[in-house]
C-alpha cells in the first residue's frame, strides 16, 4: 500500500510539472526570441497605425493583389451603393406608396449634393468610406451646414482622412478629459468629446469639433479600442515579400533574356623561338586596335547569321527563369492573403483554372457567407448615421411633412438597405432551385430577388409594364423549361 501510495504520488507530481504552462507561452530562449508586447490596444495602436497604414497604402498603389482584393470589398459590399427603400406604412400596415415615393425623391434630390466638395454623389462617399475602411481601418465624416439658398438641404458632409485627427497644439476643454490620437475623451466615462482636425499639408492649428458632429467608425476587435486598424495588417509582410520575389525574378528574367551568348576566341600559339631557354611562356598581348577586321556579334536576331573570325565559337546560354517554384510559392502566398482579407483566392489572384460547378458554388457561398456581417456593419456604420440626420433637416426645412416626427419619428424612417447581388454561377440550375424553394415555401420570392441586388416592388412594377407593352402590341412571352434534361442550354451534366 505504501509504495502505491507513492507512486501515485510520483505521477501526480509528473503531471503538475508537465502541464505547468502552455506551449505558446514558453520562455523566449525556447522560441527564437519571441517576446511580443502586451501593452494595452490603443498603446500599441498609437505606436504603429502611421507606418502600417503607410505600408498598406502604398501596396494598394504598386502591388496588384492589394488593389484588386481593396476593389473586390468595395464593389461586392456597396457595389452602386447600398439603395436606400423607404417603408413608411399606413396605420393598416400597408405600405404608404405616395410618402414612399416622396420621401425616395427627397433622398435622391439631396444625393446630388451630400458631399460638402460637390465632387461625390452620396454613393460615391458610401464607396469611398468602404475603401477607407479597408485601407486604414477607419472612416470619418464631418456634418456641415450650408446655408446656401441652392442647396436643397443646408446638410452636408466632409470626408476627411485619419491623418487629420492630432495631438499637436490639441487644448483639453476640461481638466476631467484627455486627449489621446487626435480624440478627446471624458476620462471618467471614456466617452468621447470632441475630435481635434489639422490638414496635415497646411501645419495650421488644430479645430475642435464636437463629437455630435462627427462621424468616425472602425470595426472593434478589443474592448475599449478608440482607433481602427486595416484588416490587410496581418498580411502586410507576406505581400511585401511576394513583392520583393516578383521584382527580382522579373529583374533576374530579363537580365537572362539579354544575356543569350558567349564568345569563346581561342589564344593563337606562341612562335618558336620566341621565349630563352628555362622562360616561363606568356601568353602574347594583343592590341584590339591591331586585331584583324571582322563582324562583331553584339546583338543575336531572328533569321540572321553572323559571321565569326576564325578560331571562334559561339556558346548560346539556357534561360532557366521563371524558376520552377515560383508560381507554387505565389498561390501560396496569395492563398495566405486571401485569408486575411476575406477574399477568395480565385477573385484575387483572376485564376478559375481547373474549377468546377461544384467548387465555384462553394467558393461563392463561403464569400458570401463572409460578405453578410461586413455589408451589417457598414450600414450600420455609415448608412444609418447618415441618413438620420437628414431626415431630421428635411422635416426641418419643411422638404418633409411628417407630423409629430420629432416626438416619434420610427414611423417616418422605417427603411431597408439593398445592399449588391451576386449573378448566378450556373443560372440554369440556380433558376431551377430557387423555383422548387420558393414552391415548397423554404424561400420567399422576395428574398431571392434581393439575393440579386434588386428591389422586389421595382422588380414587379417592371414586370407588369413589361407584360402591358407585350399586350399592346400583341406580342406574347412564352414560359421556358427549366428542366435540365430537356434544356439545350444544360450542357454540362449535374454534379
């Protein structure tokens, strides 16, 4: 019983010792170093935003799959721009079509003019702040008032960059606020209070703006994070790397290419009595201004031949570049940025070799899959924010009739977003499915014709006129198979 006992012990005390600390937190001599910071998030935020967003901005200038993954965010999620669709209801709960269609009217009117510049429409500055967001992490918009009796509504708004935002010359308001990356906020809330603005070309002093008036969005990944940053952050290395092995293959490709031959002249020998007894040869000193005339090879062209001087030879050198592994090392790297930009690899890279019906539905499920919580965010972020305040000056200014809006004004901005569709992969055999869905009552018609990017009212309203023109002038559609078997367009069999 005892030496159980002790055994037991023994193993106990073998499994304490084993388990004392996880893997990923072994001593730095045990990891090659690795002894990263743990300092708080707008600390290491703070630290690095000004080189990182630096080095993102200038790959989405020079290297290709930065830009085109940018692009990809900005036209999947606004695409046009993310339509706005009025719901104001009657007290029946059926839609109020004229406050629907006079309210749609005013928007539309005041777009022409959102932008303080007058250089963007309202859309135009919904994809601008999408590409901020994607490049910095963050967007900001300052609300401005125009009293210009042009102007359908004295609202507008300004886009101005991060870089704007400074701490130089930035004066605290109260002796309870801080201000910290151009914010100041209430230290006892950690709500913030005002916004310090300075062109950064002009060197002019701070402005002081109030938080009400600003518009500053970032997609939070820590508690109490007061700045955004770039979602491509993790892959700024591995692109630069990729960059840098492009450029020196693409450097190293051409410099092969020039190099395509070598002359090899052999030494004439030396005459016989030239050299004393027990003297060591040299081999004799040619002047190039004495050498026999000849055709020189400086350049090798197609279908011309050369003559060369006697007792030379041509050596034509191999061109081994681009080396065998560098497009595997390119997919891998780009496979790797597709993962941190939540853009698949086939959308980056323009590569659909080799894919089937099968892998392309599940490419395009997965992004959508990703795209849904980024196309919430933005209008949660920047739709909503913005289009708030215009209801509030267009029921000021009178633009708008809505009684009692300010003492309830939910009645008055129920709205939905219609953010972009995707086109089918195989429209055939989508048309089919969607059909047997909406049949079986697992979909609505209205769904699916969002999943277009459409509105299913304008969809309808088209449809119906459609049908009125084919009456008028006698001309019928005819209803088309969707039966795979019977359709010549089906030329690829089911997977």
């Amino acid at each position: 019983m005892k030496l159980t006992r002790i055994r037991n012990l023994d193993l106990r005390k073998k499994s304490v010792k084993r388990s004392a600390s996880y893997a990923a937190a072994k001593p730095p001599t045990m990891s090659n170093g690795w002894n990263p910071s743990n300092a708080s998030v707008n600390t290491i935020i703070a630290a690095s935003t000004d080189t990182m967003r630096a080095r993102i901005r200038q790959l989405v200038r020079d290297f290709p799959y930065f830009a085109r993954a940018v692009n990809v965010l900005v036209d999947y999620i606004v695409g046009e721009g993310i339509g706005f669709q009025s719901k104001i209801q009657r007290p029946n709960g059926e839609l109020n079509e004229k406050l629907i269609q006079q309210t749609e009217d005013s928007l539309n009117f005041w777009a022409d003019q959102a932008d303080f510049s007058g250089n963007l429409h309202y859309y135009e500055m919904m994809r601008l702040a999408k590409r901020q967001d994607s490049e910095t992490g963050e967007f900001i918009l300052i609300k401005r008032w125009e009293n210009d009796p042009k102007r359908y509504l004295p609202l507008c708004y300004q886009m101005v960059e991060p870089e704007w935002l400074t701490d130089m010359g930035a004066r605290l308001s109260s002796r309870h606020h801080s201000i910290e990356q151009g914010i100041e906020y209430d230290t006892r809330t950690g709500k913030a209070i005002a916004y310090h603005f300075s062109d950064p070309d002009s060197y002019g002093p701070p402005i002081r703006v109030e938080a009400e008036h600003v518009i500053h969005k970032f997609d939070t990944l820590r508690p109490g994070q007061r700045r955004g940053v770039s979602p491509f952050a993790p892959g700024v290395l591995v692109a630069d790397d990729l960059a840098s092995m492009m450029d020196a293959e693409i450097s190293a490709t051409q410099a092969a290419a020039k190099w395509v031959a070598i002359i090899k002249r052999m030494a004439p020998p030396p005459e016989l009595g030239q050299y004393s007894l027990g003297q060591q040869p040299h081999a004799p000193q040619h002047n190039q201004d004495t050498e026999p005339p000849g055709e020189r090879i400086d350049y090798l062209e197609n279908s011309i031949i050369e003559y060369l001087r006697p007792g030379e030879d041509v050596e034509l050198k191999a061109n081994p570049r681009p080396s065998g592994n560098f497009p595997p090392f390119v997919r891998m790297v780009l496979c790797m940025f597709a993962v941190v930009s939540d853009v698949p690899y086939e959308l980056i890279s323009g590569d659909y070799s080799g894919l089937s019906y099968a892998t392309l539905r599940a490419i395009r499920n997965d992004f959508a899959s990703l795209l849904r919580p980024k196309i919430k965010r933005h209008i949660r972020h920047f739709c909503d924010p913005t289009i708030l305040p215009f209801f509030q000056t267009a029921v000021v200014c009178e633009r708008l009739r809505f009684p009692v809006f300010f003492a309830n004004p939910l009645p008055w901005i129920r709205r939905e977003w219609q953010p972009p569709g995707q086109e089918s992969v195989d429209p055939l055999r989508e048309v089919k499915s969607r059909i047997d869905e909406v049949n079986t009552r697992l979909r609505s018609p209205q769904e699916v014709i969002r999943a277009r990017g459409r509105d299913p009212e304008t969809v309808v309203k088209e449809t119906a006129q459609f049908f009125k023109i084919c009456e008028k002038h006698k001309v019928l559609p005819k209803d088309a198979s969707t039966a795979l078997a019977n359709n010549p367009a089906a030329v690829e069999k089911q997977d």
